[in-house]
C-alpha cells in the first residue's frame, strides 16, 4: 500500500508541474546611440536656428570690409561648417518630423523663423561672391528662391486660413525676418558679376516689397508694444531685428547703388532709392537706445536670467548687418562719418559675437555633462 501511495504521489506532483516551453531567444535590436541622439537634436531644432548662420556670415563680411581678412575666412569657414550642419539637422527633421515641422509653420511665433534659412543662404552667397567664388554663391542663391517663393506665400496664407483663438496673432520681432530673408534675396540678386536689366529689375522690385513689409509689420509691433502689458518673459532678443531689417535694406540699396546707373530701371529708381535707404539708416540708429533699454529693462530691473538661447544670435546679426551696410553704404554715397560708425560697430558686433559664442560652448559643455550623468539627450542648445 505504502508503495502504490508513494507512485500515485509522484504521478501528480508531474502532472502539476508545467511544461516547460522552449522559447526563441529573444534578438535585442539596439539602435546606435549616436543615430537617435541626432534624430532627438532633429526632433527639437528651433526654426530660427539658421541665425548662427546669418550672424557668423554677416559678421565675416563686415571684418572683410575693415580689411580683416584672416579672421573674417575664419568666420566664413565657421559659417559654412554651421550651413551644412543646420541643413543636415533640417533635413532630417523633416523626414522623421514632419509633423513638427508643420506645427512650427503654422504657429505664428515661431513660423517666421523659418525665414533665417533664406537669409542664412543668401548672406553666405553673397560673402562667397565678394571673395570671387561666383558659382557656388550662385548655387547657395538659386536654392534661396524657391524657400524664399514657399515661405513668403505659405506663411502668410496659413495663418490668414487659420482658424484664429479669439483674438489677433501676437506679432514680435521675428516677423520681420520676412523682410531680413527679402532684402538678403536683394543683395544676392545684385551680387552677380554681369547683371541685366531684368535682375536689376527683379531686385528693385524685392527692395521694394521688402520696404513696405517692414513699414505695415513694424507699425503691428510698436502698436501691439503700446497696447499690450509689458512682459519681460516674453521680451526676446528677437526685437533687435527692428534695427536689423532696417541694416539689410540699407545694405542692399548699396549694391543697386554699386549697379550700372544706366540700367532703365536704376535710371528712374536710384536717388530714391539712395534717399529712402539714408532715412531708414537712420531709423536703424534710433532703435538702438531703444533695444538697450529694453535688455536693461528685462534683465536689470526685472531680473530676468541672461542665458543662451537662439534668439540671442538675434542681436549679434543686426550689429553685423548694420556695420556692414554702414560700410557699404558709406563707401558708395561718399558718406565718411558712415564708414567709421561701420567700422566701430563691427568691433563691437565681434565681441557680442565671441560672448554669445562662448556662452553656447558654456551650455553645451553643461548639456553634454547632464547628458552623461542621467542619460537625456543634450538638447539645451535648442532652446
């Protein structure tokens, strides 16, 4: 009895064991580290990021006509590695992002960044003709037009469609990145070596407009600065490009001026030109104690912290622009008192530039570190 009892008891205690199931062993699809850390970087880049492009060229320009020849290849060196970094990140984004991408194109504060890559083209474009590399500005300025033909129909378009939030679109100083990406066509337009009576033309067509943008899209700002609360939060550098777009149309009524005087088109235009780009020189020079009150404003009485973002390289861009159209447009005007505020301001553009350059080396070193300690993709720069 004993010993069927001990049988029957190890029969069940098999029965209640489960089977074991042979299982696949399980193949771990680990993706390279350093592939999603460039998709993540993609994923967050900024539509204004082409402004470090905008900046560092505009800036190698302005040391050019100082006659700094060294440090502005540098800066030009620098801009290109920069071009050709941003659009690769671009590209990318759009291929993985795209629905980000769209999301940016229609948010009003951040749709007209988009506008830096169109500058960003065309300032770079026209620095590598001044040096005599005509065929790889003209390429830099062919791709230029069809961004500048989508941005300028496209933005507008889908706000205009968009349902609105009750109230109208808050209105800053990146709208007038349109006229910065406009007037910088104009100066590539000018930039080629034998230009006819229709890129003549074409340009001061595009000067025009870019005019006219700046008047009805500065009167929407100050209106909106007026009447609206004061928030140092939302007070961004991106407002120095009041003075910036002012630079730029400035700088290209200098090279139509620079143009063959017996084009049609400059036969009925140039002094106007010439007198409307002086006023508007002017009004650039007047907004500049403005924008410094309003940094002193914002960071000194209402503390905001002074830390690198994107918009920063907002300021370094509109002290380029204006030293070198000062520069320029003295030079072709005969104007002296021009060409050495040009050549003060570039001085101090470059300091502006090596701060806001150090300050991004300081946030990368700090994003890269907390990359390591906790795993996060160092995504601070893209702020």
């Amino acid at each position: 009895m004993d010993q069927r009892r001990r049988v029957r008891r190890t029969l069940l205690r098999r029965r209640r064991r489960p089977r074991r199931v042979q299982q696949r062993p399980r193949v771990l699809r680990i993706q390279p580290i350093h592939l999603t850390t460039w998709r993540n970087i993609a994923c967050q880049l900024p539509p204004s990021s082409f402004s470090f492009v905008m900046a560092t060229g505009i800036l190698s320009t302005a040391l050019s006509l100082t006659g700094q020849t060294a440090a502005s290849i540098a800066l030009l060196i620098i801009a290109l590695a920069g071009l050709l970094l941003l659009t690769a990140l671009s590209v990318t984004r759009l291929c993985y992002n795209r629905h980000l991408v769209m999301a940016d194109l229609r948010d009003p504060g951040r749709s007209f960044g988009f506008f830096t890559i169109v500058a960003a083209l065309d300032v770079i474009a026209a620095r590598l003709a001044s040096a005599g590399l005509i065929w790889p500005a003209t390429a830099l300025g062919a791709l230029s037009v069809p961004v500048w033909l989508a941005l300028t129909y496209g933005i507008p378009t889908g706000l205009y469609l968009r349902p609105r939030p009750g109230q109208a679109w808050p209105v800053d100083g990146s709208w007038l990145l349109w006229v910065v990406g406009t007037q910088a066509l104009t100066v590539t337009l000018t930039a080629a070596r034998h230009p006819d009576g229709t890129l003549a033309g074409m340009a001061v067509g595009l000067w025009g407009v870019g005019v006219v943008l700046y008047l009805i899209i500065t009167t929407l700002i100050v209106y909106r600065l007026l009447t609206n609360r004061s928030d140092p939060a939302t007070f961004s550098p991106t407002y120095w490009i009041l003075m910036g777009a002012t630079a730029i149309t400035v700088l290209a009524a200098a090279h139509l001026h620079q143009l063959p005087h017996t084009l049609p088109v400059l036969t009925i235009t140039g002094d106007t030109i010439t007198g409307i780009s002086y006023i508007l020189w002017a009004v650039g020079t007047w907004w500049i104690p403005f924008l410094i009150l309003f940094g002193i404003w914002r960071h000194g009485l209402h503390h905001v912290p002074l830390r690198y973002e994107t918009a920063l390289w907002s300021i370094v861009f509109p002290l380029g622009m204006y030293s070198a159209a000062s520069i320029t447009f003295g030079n072709s005007t005969g104007i002296s008192y021009m060409i050495i505020t040009g050549q003060i301001g570039t001085a101090i553009a470059t300091l502006v530039w090596a701060a806001v350059t150090a300050s991004a080396s300081h946030a990368a070193i700090r994003a890269t570190r907390a990359h390591k300690h906790r795993g996060s993709t160092p995504t601070e720069l893209l702020r």
